[in-house]
C-alpha cells in the first residue's frame, strides 16, 4: 500500500470532478479524499497498491469530460490507511 497526494490543476472545478474522482477511486478500489482548493485546483489523497495508484494518476491526467486538466503534480504521504473514498464538500478539517 502507497499514499500519494495529488494536485490538479487546470479547469478542474464546476465539471464535476471530485464526483467523478470519487466514481473512479470506487471502482479502482483506491481509498481517500477528495476536495477543491481556494486556488481553484483539487487535491487528491489516495491510497492503494502501486499499480492500481498508477491507473488512477492516468485517469487524473484526463479527468471528466468537462475538466480541462493542464498539470498534475504527485508527492509520497504518509499511509493513514483510510476505509472508503470521500468527497470533502467544505474547507473543513483536512
């Protein structure tokens, strides 16, 4: 198991992103969060095993549709062995 963070940035909120980040850690089977940032990116926590987190980033390249993805940028975290995927709605506790 990894934790990776990533940011993404671009055209990447109001196209229903982290919605879409959520359908797709769901049925890759990646645990985590999801939320928008002030700066208008999202950012991603995400655990799994390598190659499936690998699968994920791609998808992050591409993200939904609408999103206009122009950077994503990947760094380690620290495992906090999450249960499910969640999607953050406010600037709550992180």
């Amino acid at each position: 198991m990894r934790h990776i963070n990533i940011k993404v940035t671009g055209k990447v909120q109001g196209v229903f992103f982290r919605a879409s980040t959520k359908a797709v850690a769901d049925q890759m089977g990646v645990k985590g969060k999801v939320k928008n940032e002030k700066d208008g990116s999202v950012l991603i926590e995400a655990e799994a095993d390598s190659q499936t987190l690998e699968m994920f980033i791609e998808w992050c390249n591409e993200g939904p549709e609408k999103a206009k993805v122009e950077k994503v940028e990947v760094s380690e975290g620290e495992l906090q062995n999450y249960n499910n995927f969640v999607v953050i709605k406010k600037n709550l506790l992180w």
